[in-house]
C-alpha cells in the first residue's frame, strides 16, 4: 500500500505537470492513447498477476516450490508472446483509430508509442504474480515506485523537450502539424520506458534470489498449467478489459455527443469552436478522472494483498479467517476512500486550482464533474478487494459479469445525461456505474462465502467521513472570507478535517474491537 501510494504519487507528479504542459486539446491525444492502450493492456496483464499469484499460493501452500517455479516459467513464455501481439495489434491500430475513432489523426503518434508497454507489461506482471503468491510483496513493491519514477522522470523531460524545441522537433515529423500531438507522445514515451525499467528491475532481482528448493514427486505439466491459467486469468483480463471500456466510452460519446448537440461552455481563448469537443474531453480525461483515480490504485493494493490470505482461508474452510480478512479488507478500503472523497468534493476549486495553475481554464471548467465523481471513487475503492476476492473464492467469471452490467449503465447513462449536462453527466454516470458494481459484487461475494458483513463498521466510516467534511468545509468557509491564500486553505482544512476523522475512527473502530473480542 505504502508503495501504491508512492507510485501514485509519483504518477501524480507525472501526469499534473504534463497536463499543465499540453493543455486540454493535448491531453486529449494523450488520453487518447491511454484509452486504446488500457483495454488491450487490461486483456493481456490485469488478470495474469492474480491467476500467477494464485498458482503459485496455492503451490506454496502444499510446499511444492518446484510446481511454483514451472508456473512461472511456463507464464513468462505464453505471455511474453500474447504481450508481442498486444504490442503489435496497437501499433496497427494507431492511425486507423485515430482517424476514424475520434477524428484527430494526429493522435496516431502518440498511440503508436505506447504499443511496446503490453509487452514490457506482461513480462512484469508474471515476476509480480509469482512474489506476491510466495507472500513477498517487496519486488512488487519497489518495482512500482521504480516505474512510476522513470515514468515521471522520462515523460516531463521529454515532453519539455518537445515543446521547448519544435522547430527542431516538427522536422522529424512533417506530416504532424500539432506540436501538442508530438509533445503527448513523447509524454507517452515516458510511460513506456517505465514499463521497460520495471522489467529490467525484475531481471537484476532474480540475478539476486534463489527458488525455494523441494523435491515433490508431482509437478503438473506444461498443459495443465497453460489451461489453469488460463481458466483464471482470462475471465479477469476479459473483466479488466470491461472496465477500461469505460474510457473508450467517455472518449466517443462525450467528444460526439458533444460535437452533435453543443455545448453551453464557450471556447477559450486559444481554443477554435472545431476544437472545443477535444478540449471538453481532453480536459474531463486529463484532470477530473486523473485525480478520481489516485486513490483506487492505493486500495487495489488491498486486492493482492488479500487474494493469498483469502484463499489460505478459504481452502482450509476456516470461516473466521475468512470473516477477518474480507473484513479488514473491506474497512480499510473504506477507511480511506471516505475521507478522500469528502475532501475532494469540499475543496475541489482550491484543489484543481492549485494542481493546475498554469491550465485555469480545464481545472475551473472539471470542478463540478470531480464532485459528481466522488460517490463513484468510494464505491470503486471497496469494489477493487471484492474483485480479488471473488477469484480467491472460485469466483473467476463473477467479475466479468458484473463489470459487463456496469458497462451497460455507463453507456446508458452517458448517452443520457451528456446531452442534458454536458460532461457532467458522464461524471454521474460513471459514479451510478460503480455503484451497481459494489452492491452485485458484494451480494456475490456473501452468497458465495455464507459470511454475514454488517452494516454498522461501514456506517460508522461514513459518520465520521461526513464530521471530516463538516470541519473542513467551516474551516475553509472562515478563511476564504478572511481571503487566506489557496495553500493555507488547502492545508488548514485538511488538517482540521483530519483530526476530526481520524478521532471519530479511532473512538468508533476502537468500540467495534472491544465487541468483537467479548463475542469471540
């Protein structure tokens, strides 16, 4: 988790600044990149970390480290291929998805760039699967501060670069007119280099390590391993490929539906009426859904975290294992979800505003659209440990499913509510999707398990969430009429309101242990 949230803010530092950079019409071929690449990053990577992790718990479990090592040997093999084919299936795509996709061929660029990541990708994901099954979260965890500090590192330089010198930069590429389109790929650059660098790291770790030793008379064979693997991994990359259509969503209906129907923002200066759709999107993409996902990255950490310990529990059909660990799952994703979001939703014009002082158009234009997004970030948080889970549980396929119902309310909702409130309405669709997904996910989860979650933990979290939001809003209310600066009153009500929060959590998680001893 500590890692997570290095990572993140790392990518943070990434991302904030390119924004600043290229504007809201350069984030949109940026995001535009991003959203063909997620969906077939999604398909090869997502689910291969949880079904390696998986395998190789369950390995661990009954001591047979020699079956471990032949289920990693046998992943880095088939999915080092189906990553070469996800890079390549991208670098095909580039110009025929960005010209008839979105109407932008100058975004190809930055597409094409991005396409060497799945492969990068797969490789890293397989080394993280195997720790993460053997209980060793630590090269999991520094690889990704590692990613995130080349990705930051290697994208702002780069960019910089290109916008600093484009008269020696638009020689290489004559064809592009944009020097916004060029200064996105050469941000999209930095993300694949991370890639790269996370892989190399996983290379000079097993330089360092040595395989627990073990001399079982079975290991299973290649085929069975491919087909298990398979079985796991495949419903999940199939799910995570489902959530990040959400993005393709947002790009086709807000930039067409705002393209039909208009909109009642005026273009800002620099920016003509053609390229007003791009602008809207790019700046939805670039800033309101880039801080609505700081924290679920930190909470998906809760996901791997839990997978072992949950299916420990569950093979070994100890129920109270099992209780105690989706509970401190669930709750401590909660724990932090609430707080964030409350926060976010009270001091969104400070926050935007300080985040993006050089882009007061895009930050002043998502502050609705983050509040509408908060309910949404909380239901994502608690619904990522679900995931993880319901596959710990035997419940591989469930995610899809779920996700699939989800993505059905995201494209119902955008097309909609965008016409009626612009790109607030794919704000409010997507917190509406993440809704349905959390209440399904957990009623599949209780079903499957028989276990009884109350509502008491959770309500408390909540109480004490809305006290937080409370104090920060009085405290910000009182010195923005004594017209204190933005930092003091970023930092006074945040303070205050988290004091106040983590008072009530303590008091109040402090009741919930005391019941729980004396029943036990």
């Amino acid at each position: 988790m500590i890692s997570a949230a290095a990572a993140k803010l790392l990518g943070a530092v990434f991302k904030i600044p390119l924004t600043n950079i290229l504007g809201g019409v350069g984030m949109s071929y940026f995001s535009c990149a991003y959203s063909l690449f997620m969906p077939v990053y999604s398909l090869t990577v997502t689910g291969l970390s949880s079904a390696v992790a998986r395998m190789t718990a369950q390995s661990a479990a009954l001591g047979m480290y020699a079956n471990a090592a032949k289920v990693r040997r046998t992943a880095l093999t088939i999915f080092s291929l189906a990553g070469l084919v996800g890079s390549l299936l991208i670098f095909l795509l580039a110009k025929p998805f960005s010209v008839y996709s979105i109407g932008s061929p100058e975004a190809w660029l930055a597409v094409a760039m991005i396409a060497p990541a799945v492969f990068f990708g797969c490789i890293t994901a397989v080394e993280r699967g195997y720790y993460e099954g053997m209980s060793n979260m630590y090269p999991t965890a520094f690889s990704q501060v590692a990613e995130g500090i080349v990705k930051a590192a290697a994208g702002l330089l780069l960019c910089g670069y290109v916008m600093n010198y484009p008269q020696v930069i638009t020689g290489y590429f004559p064809y592009i007119t944009d020097i916004r389109a060029i200064a996105a790929a050469a941000g999209i650059a930095g993300v694949t280099l991370s890639t790269a660098g996370a892989a190399l790291f996983f290379g000079a770790v097993r330089l360092f390590t040595k395989t627990p030793e073990s001399s079982e008379s079975y290991v299973m064979s290649r085929k069975a391993i491919v087909r298990e693997l398979m079985a796991t991994a495949l419903p999940v990359g199939v799910s995570a490929l489902v959530t990040n259509l959400t993005a393709l969503i947002d790009m086709w209906t807000v930039i067409g539906c705002i393209s039909y129907f208009g909109s009642s923002m005026t273009a800002p200066e620099g920016v003509s009426e053609g390229e007003l759709p791009y602008f809207i999107y790019g700046s939805f993409a670039g800033i309101a859904l880039t801080v609505f996902n700081l924290v679920p990255s930190v909470t998906n950490m809760l996901g791997k975290g839990a997978l072992t310990c949950i299916t420990a529990a569950y093979e070994n059909k100890d129920k109270k294992a099992l209780e105690y660990g989706t509970l401190q799952a669930l709750l401590t994703s909660a724990v932090i979800a609430v707080p964030a979001a409350v926060g976010m939703t009270v001091l969104a014009p400070e926050l935007l505003s300080f985040l993006y002082p050089q882009q007061t158009d895009e930050a002043a234009f998502c502050v609705d659209s983050l509040r509408w997004l908060m309910v949404g970030m909380v239901c994502l948080c608690v619904s990522y440990p679900l995931f993880s889970m319901l596959q710990a549980v035997g419940k591989t396929s469930s995610p899809l499913k779920i996700m699939l119902l989800g993505t059905a309310v995201k494209l119902m909702g955008n097309l909609a509510l965008i016409p009626f409130m612009g790109v607030d309405g794919a704000a409010l669709s997507t917190s509406l999707c993440y809704a349905v997904i959390l209440i399904v996910s957990l009623r599949t989860y209780i079903k499957a398990t028989k276990l009884h979650i109350g509502a008491a933990q959770f309500g408390k979290v909540v109480y004490s969430g809305a006290m937080c939001g409370g104090a920060a809003y009085l405290v910000s209310s009182v010195l923005k009429k004594a017209e204190a600066s933005q930092i003091t009153v970023i930092a006074a009500s945040a303070a205050v309101g988290g004091i106040v929060y983590l008072g009530l959590i303590v008091t109040l998680m402090g009741k919930i242990s005391t019941k729980r001893s004396k029943s036990a």
